[in-house]
C-alpha cells in the first residue's frame, strides 16, 4: 500500500512515517507534504497513490479543500483525515467529500496500524470486485462479439439484451479490425505465456481507445488474435484510426515482435457485422502472400484473392510415386507445381488442400506417417499457422525430404533383415527346387522389385547365390567316399545326375568325380 502523508506539523508526519516503517506491515510511506498545495504538486510526481493520511487544519490549503481536488481526479484512493475532537465538525464535512476514516490527535500507535490494516484490507477486497468485474465484462464481449461474428442476421435478436449490457451501439457506423502476432508458429513458448502476451497487446489498444470520445471500441482475444469492433454515432475514417492502433503496437516491449493487421470497411447496422468481420480476416489473411508486418485494408486486396476448387489427387498420386522412389527431386518440383497452381487462391483454403495431400501420402506411403510424427507431429499446427506463402513452400519441402529420407532409412533396416531372412530361406530350402518367386513370396515383395533389390544388396543375382550356395554344399559331401555323386545332386537340389554334373562343371571347372579324386 502506499501512502502519502499531509500535515504542517513535522514532528507528527515523522511519527507517522516511523510506524509506518517499523511495523513491517509492507506499506510504503511515497511523499510526505506541509499543506495540501504543496501535496497537490508532489502527488503528481509521485504516481499512484492508496492512501492519502492529511489534517484538516492547515495553512495555505486545508485538508477539505485538498480532498475536494483530489477526487476531482481520483475517485479511488482512500483518505483518512486527523483531527483533534474540536474539528468533528469539519471531519464531517470530510466524510462528505470523500474520506473514508478518520483518526483524532494524539496519535494511537495501535489504533493508527490496526486502521491501515482495515484499509489495506478494504484496498484489496475492491482490488479483487474490480477484477471480477473486468473478467465478467470481457467475457460478455467476447461471447456477445464472437456470436454477432459468426451468427445469422435472424440468431441475432437474442443478442440484443446482451449488446446494450457491453454498451455496444450499431446503429451508427462501425468496422472490425482484426491483430496477429506474426511469427506465431516458431514461437517455442506455451500457450498461457503467450496469452499473456496477447493480453500486453489488448492492453495497449485499450489504452489507446480510453483517450477518445468521438468513438468507442470493443476488444477480445481469439485463440492466437485480438478482435476489435470500432464504433460511433458519426461517420468514421477505418483508415486513420487504425493507422493510430497500428503505430501504437510499436510501443509494446516485445522482442523483436512484428504485427499483421486487417481492417475491414465501414458500415451501418447490425445486419452487416458479419461482413465487416469476414473482411478484416480475410485483410489479415493476406499476409499469406504480402508477408509480415502489414496494415492491411480490405479495400486494398477486395477480389484479389480467387476462390476456387483443386483436384489434388493428379499431383498427389505423383508425389506418392516419387517418395516411394525416393527421388527428392522430382518430388520437389511436384511442390513446386503444386504451389504455382494454388498460387493467389484464398489462404484458408490454400493450406486446406496443402493438408489434404499429405494426408493423402500418409494413407498411401508407407512409413510416410512415422516420418511426419518422427519429424514435426504438429504439421497440422504449423500448416495453420504458418505467415507466408514462401514459408510455406519451404516447410513442405521440408516434411518430403525428411520423410524420404526416414523412408530411405526404414527400408534399408527391413532390406537388411529381408535379407538375412532371404539367405536363411536359401540355405534351409536350396535342396528343394526353389525359385526366386519362392523366396520373394517369403520376404513379402514383388518378384522383380526382389530380383534388383537382392542384385544391389548382395552384388550377385539371385540364381547366381543359389548356385553357389549348392555347389559349396556339395564340395562338403564329395569329401565323404560313402556317398554316391548321383546322390549328393539330389541331396542339393538337382533331380538328375547330368543336372548335377553340368552345374558343378559350370561353377567349379570340372566334373564332381574329378574334384573328389583331387582331394584324395
């Protein structure tokens, strides 16, 4: 609490001022004065006071006539007067003028803390009603404001009660202006901190607003922007006045912080509040495509912006064959296509249909959604959010590099186990008459996507592995005298004796029985 102290006897202010710091209550004594003209000029110095403590009998400027200057200006601030049992009369005529207690000299050191508490009390009690007060009103103006926004003109009649509680007059003239923060979306900051920092920039409007008297305002926040009705029984210049809210944003101590603006046009009655409020998003949507920290005026970008319908399914199939050749660049120039045929289309709707294709490419490419969630699982968030059109090319870009490489990545793990499954199957089945189909249907891929991929993996082709794979298996049985060639050809994976002989002929360089003679 901070008190300001008033009495041309010194020796009672400097007993005051000692209570006062010793009872370590919190309070703060902020000035100190000898006559309410002297008071006067000092409390302007000295900012905000809670309690002013004067004597009524001075010199000069008495303490009723310093109280009647003081609620001229402030209606707020407490006042309790000093005075001695032959002034009642005069504490009387205080009360009258607005103080709220009174002391009688001497000084009680009890009774003088024991009242500062119950003012202190009584300072945060109001404190807390206006505070209630204020949140209650602002949430009838965002409720009331956001229904008149959205609802048709024949929902409106049941607003009408609630218009005349937040004072709002449309039978005048009226715009809407619409405030973002730009940069929203690399904002690493959660969502109550940046309330809070959308409350420091409605404050500031406000502020700006308290200083006029031909037009009033009505302001709530909405998610991630502040919403303002501008209002007045005469005609209004959209264009000056939100020239002056726009530069007052310029003020606000926020790191290097930048604000996009949309100003919707004039008009008259309640019928067309709804247009007013489409017209200022849709300013404010312009970002998109003229970039940050602009005011921009619906007139400006009237019919500038196209509305119309896409097939996305052509580029979207050819960006699903792309990722799954893993080819980034063709892909990339996809986009790029993508981007120069929604080019100037209405922003909401160009980032709809941007969201559209990659849930197409999650529902088609496998592994495209574990790439996203590895990578960004707030695509949605950032599609929305995002300021304009080049950022949102670029992140685009960016989720299709990441998730062919993800992809890249996947396949090369799962290439490396199919194969080692591959060459299990080979080593359990090559005395059997298998074939690639055979091991492809095992491993789960198509036949010729198979014969390539094991080409690469493993540098031979797949009836080159077989073969080696029987013909070492048959230099082992040769070393055994007891079993017959003819044997050992079935034993791995021939029907016949010739079958047999020409292979191992083929691979080893002669016949089997003249590899047996030459290891014994």
């Amino acid at each position: 609490m901070r008190i300001f102290l008033v009495d041309d006897d010194e020796i009672i202010r400097k007993g005051m001022r000692k209570i006062i710091e010793k009872s370590n209550l919190g309070y703060t004594v902020v000035g100190e004065a000898a006559d309410g003209e002297i008071a006067l000029q000092e409390i302007e110095s000295c900012g905000k006071i809670d309690l002013l403590i004067t004597d009524i009998s001075m010199p000069i400027m008495d303490g009723l006539e310093l109280i009647k200057h003081i609620r001229e200006k402030d209606t707020v601030v407490k006042i309790i007067v000093l005075s001695g049992f032959d002034n009642f009369s005069y504490v009387r005529s205080a009360f009258v003028d607005g103080a709220v207690d009174y002391l009688l000299k001497p000084i009680n050191k009890g009774d003088f803390l024991a009242l500062l508490q119950k003012i202190s009390q009584s300072i945060e009690e109001e404190s807390v009603e206006e505070s209630y007060r204020k949140e209650s009103k602002s949430l009838l103006v965002a409720n009331t404001l956001n229904k008149l926004f959205h609802m048709s003109v024949k929902d409106r009649s049941e607003e009408l009660i609630n218009i005349q509680k937040i004072g709002l007059q449309l039978n005048g003239y009226y715009f809407v202006m619409i405030t973002r923060v730009d940069n929203y979306y690399k904002q690493k900051i959660d969502h109550m901190e940046y309330a809070g920092k959308l409350e420091r920039i409605l404050n500031c409007l406000e502020l700006k607003f308290e200083n006029h008297t031909t037009y009033q305002a009505l302001q709530y926040i909405h998610k991630v922007e502040i919403r303002s009705l501008v209002f007045s029984a005469q005609p209004l210049d959209e264009i000056v006045i939100s020239k002056t809210f726009y530069s007052a944003l310029s003020d606000i101590e926020e790191d290097e912080a930048t604000y996009t603006m949309g100003v919707s046009r004039v008009y008259s009655g309640i019928d067309a509040i709804s247009t007013a409020y489409l017209e200022a998003a849709e300013a404010a949507d312009t970002r998109f495509y003229l970039g940050r920290s602009h005011r921009i005026e619906y007139h400006e970008i009237q019919n500038k912006c196209i509305d119309m319908n896409y097939e996305v399914e052509a580029n979207a199939a050819l960006l699903v064959h792309y990722i799954e050749l893993c080819d980034y660049p063709n892909a990339k120039h996809v986009i790029h296509q993508v981007f120069l045929d929604l080019s100037y289309l209405k922003p909401s709707k160009f980032k709809r249909y941007i969201e559209e294709i990659i849930e197409i490419l999650i529902l088609r490419v496998k592994d495209f959604e574990a790439a996203i969630l590895c990578y960004d699982h707030e695509y949605k968030f950032y599609i929305e959010h995002i300021d304009t059109y080049n950022e949102l090319r670029s992140y685009m870009k960016s989720i299709i590099q990441n998730a062919i490489e993800y992809i890249m990545q996947e396949r090369s793990k799962r290439s490396k186990k199919r194969f080692q499954i591959a060459k299990k199957y080979i080593e359990d089945h090559y005395m059997e008459p298998v074939t690639l189909n055979d091991v492809a249907d095992h491993v789960e891929l198509n036949a010729s996507y198979f014969s390539n991929l094991f080409k690469t993996e493993l540098g031979v082709n797949f009836s080159d592995y077989l073969l080696d794979t029987r013909m070492n298996m048959a230099k082992k049985l040769l070393l055994n005298p007891n079993i017959k060639v003819y044997e050992i050809g079935r034993m791995v994976g021939y029907e016949d004796a010739v079958s047999f002989g020409r292979a191992f002929k083929k691979k080893i360089g002669m016949s089997p029985k003249e590899y047996r003679n030459t290891v014994y």
